[in-house]
C-alpha cells in the first residue's frame, strides 16, 4: 500500500467539460485556489471552471471573491480547452494517452522516493521537489540517467555510426560534451556569467548537474541546459543552426520566466517580465498540444468565415492520427481533439493532410512569424508583409523541396 501513495503523485489533473470546483479542485495543477485567496465569497462557492472559463476567455471580473493579480496572471497562462463529452479527470502523466501501465508504475516508483528502500539505489526526491516545470525535471531525471539520445548514446544502442559531436564534430558527443564542454557551449555559459573554472572541472555528469541544480544561480542553469539540448536537436533533427546570440537570448528569456513562476518568495509583479506563452509556446506541456490547439483555432476560424473547402496541412503525423482516431478518453488533450472532431463532423468540405513544414513555405514562414510574436493565439488579417513573394510562389506552383 506504500506503492498507492507514491504513485497518487503519476497522476495530475486534467480538464474535459470543465465541471470541477473552480476553488476546491487542483485543476490547474499548482493546488486548491481557495487557499490562495484570502476567502472564497459565498456567491462564488459553488463555481466550477466552466462557470468562470467561457467562450474562450477567462471571466474573473463575474465573481465577488478578490483573486490577486498574480495568480489571475498565472491562471491566464494555462492553455484550457474545454469539452462537454469528456469528463475532468485523473491521468497519469507517464504518457500523453493518460493510460496507466504497470511498467510506467514501475519505472515511476523507481524515479520516486519509494526506490529509496533499495540501497543501490539514489534517491530523486531532490529532483521531484525542485521549483521547476514537469517537463524539464523529466529532461534533468533523464539526463541524470545519462539516457539522453546524445550520438554516444545512439552509437551504444546500434542506432547510429558516427558519435561525434553534430556542432563541432571534432569530440564524441557525451552529455557533459553537449550540455557544457562543446566550444558553443562553453560560449553560451561565459556569456550568461558562468565563469569559474570549478564549474568545468566537474566531470562526473550526475554531480555536475546536481551541484547546478542547487547553486544560487539554478534559474539560469536549468533554461542553459535546457536550450542547450533544444538547440542541439534543431540542429540535429530540422537542420536549423541557432545562433549564440538567439541561444543567450532564449535562455535568459527562459531564466527569467522559470524565476518569475517558481522563485519562492513572492516578488511584486513586473510587466517587464516575458509572459508564460510569450516563448516559443513554453506554455504549452509539448509541442502536439501547441498543434492540436492551432488546428482547432484555424478550424474556428475557417468556420466563421464562412469557408466550405477546406484544405488543412499539418506537419504533424502524430496530430493527424489522433484526429483520424477515435478519442481515447484519457488522453491528455481528449477535450480538445473533441472540439476538433465535432468541428470536422459539420456541414462542409474538410481534407487534413500531412505536409513537412519545409515543404510549405507559408507556413514555415507564419511558424516563425507566429514564435516572435507574444501572444499566445493571435490571428493575422491580412498577410505579412514579408509573405508576399512566398505566397507569389506558391500561387504559381513553386515547388520547395525539403
Ligand atoms: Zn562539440
């Protein structure tokens, strides 16, 4: 019965028709906002999230309880999507479908303090107790494994010939080469104030993370590795080579937003501040939620203007299977593919089609466009200016190969 506890924490909340107490469910997934107001107005006691999360919009204005700005600009944050066919719910957060397998049980317990019992094995509660977001605890626990997909580790398994280095390709590409001793690495650290020897004397990978994850300055070490790997996987996986300068930039950006959402004492609110979705989406828990999202805003849209022929590419086969699919219930976006069904399910003339992202110039160049631009969902009237030529070409059949 010890395992029920500790695995209680593999489950987190996820939103469906929105029925659940807004002030005495963990909806948002940061605990009961009752406790986080002075005290919850009778009027409002019996709300639920759909009551105060309608058409889109949060409505704090329609209750009498006094939420404090911060945490109405957290919630604002959180990417809802709402459906009434499926029901707010407990999944497990393992894997996106939200089914709970005995082997993610046990992978899940052994990463938890339960594997503390066995005496060969460390304890990750540190980990699992540090002020950051589940997605880059998973990226720190697996680096920790020294189980990233980094050429070394690919070249042990048999996936892979080559084991140097993607970006200088003159050294074998370990973490600890990727994440700190690659000569681009070690620029980006100078350059965000890293200089003390000592940090690159360390050479034992678990250490070294350990001792940064809990050095004064864990903001800007957790958003450096963190971008440092998505940087290397750009350039691995889509070719596209990120810039020092654009590396430094997103890491400070991220710095400062990882401090904003998780620094324990709290600090008077800064408009200055990047918001949440303001990042490349860092908002969104991964990428297939960002996708999922835009497909159903642009069916919305196709919908109001009227259209009845619709052709819409994704890059994402994943997203189109989970269309093309029945809706597992339990899926971490159940709700929103929902909304994206009952909208292919209306009285018009709907294709989705795979495309790779290079393949469509247009787009690529809106994809770009859209991850300069704050908002987390905005629509564009007319066409950017610099999209002129591209959409010239594709008016004219211009083929773009990958
Ligand atoms: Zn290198």
């Amino acid at each position: 019965m010890k395992a029920l506890l500790a695995l209680r924490d593999g489950f987190e909340f996820r939103l469906g028709n929105g029925n659940s107490s807004f002030w005495f469910s963990n909806w948002s997934g940061t605990g009961k906002l009752a406790d986080k107001v002075l005290y919850v107005d009778i009027h409002d006691l019996e709300m639920s999230v759909k009551d105060v999360y309608t058409d889109g919009n949060w409505n704090f204005n329609m209750l009498y309880t006094n939420i404090p700005t911060a945490v109405t600009d957290h919630l604002k944050m959180i990417p809802v999507c709402l459906n009434s066919q499926v029901a707010d719910c407990y999944t497990w957060k393992g894997n996106l479908n939200g089914i709970y397998s005995a082997r993610d049980g046990y992978f899940w317990l052994n990463r938890n303090e339960f594997a503390g019992n066995d005496t060969d094995s460390i304890s990750w509660t540190w980990l699992w107790n540090i002020s950051a977001p589940e997605k880059l605890k998973f990226f720190l626990w697996t680096a920790l494994h020294n189980s990233l997909p980094t050429r070394e580790m690919l070249c042990h398994r048999n996936m892979l010939q080559a084991n140097h280095c993607p970006r200088c390709n003159q050294e074998i590409e370990t973490t600890l080469h990727c994440l700190r001793d690659c000569d681009f690495a070690v620029r980006l650290w100078h350059s965000i104030g890293f200089t003390d020897q000592a940090f690159y004397r360390e050479n034992d990978l678990y250490n070294w993370l350990r001792i940064g994850i809990q050095g004064k300055s864990v903001f800007m070490f957790l958003a450096a590795v963190w971008w440092l790997w998505r940087a290397r996987n750009l350039l691995c996986l889509a070719n596209e080579l990120v810039s020092l300068i654009t590396l430094r930039m997103w890491t400070e950006n991220y710095a400062h937003l990882l401090f904003r959402c998780f620094f324990k004492q709290a600090t008077v609110p800064d408009t200055k501040w990047v918001r949440w979705n303001a990042h490349r989406g860092s908002g969104f828990s991964n990428i297939l939620h960002a996708e999922l999202l835009a497909i159903y805003y642009g069916l919305v849209m196709a919908w109001e203007f009227g259209i009845t022929d619709l052709w819409c590419y994704s890059d994402s086969k994943v997203a189109i299977k989970l269309i093309s699919e029945s809706v597992n219930a339990w899926h971490h976006y159940a709700a929103i593919l929902y909304n994206i069904k009952e909208y292919l399910a209306r009285d018009w003339r709907i294709h989705i089609v795979h495309t790779f992202r290079e393949g469509n110039a247009c787009a690529d160049y809106l994809a770009k466009f859209g991850a300069a631009n704050p908002e987390a969902y905005s629509p564009i009237v007319d066409p950017p200016i610099g999209m002129n030529l591209l959409l010239l070409a594709d008016a004219c059949g211009t083929f773009f190969s990958r």
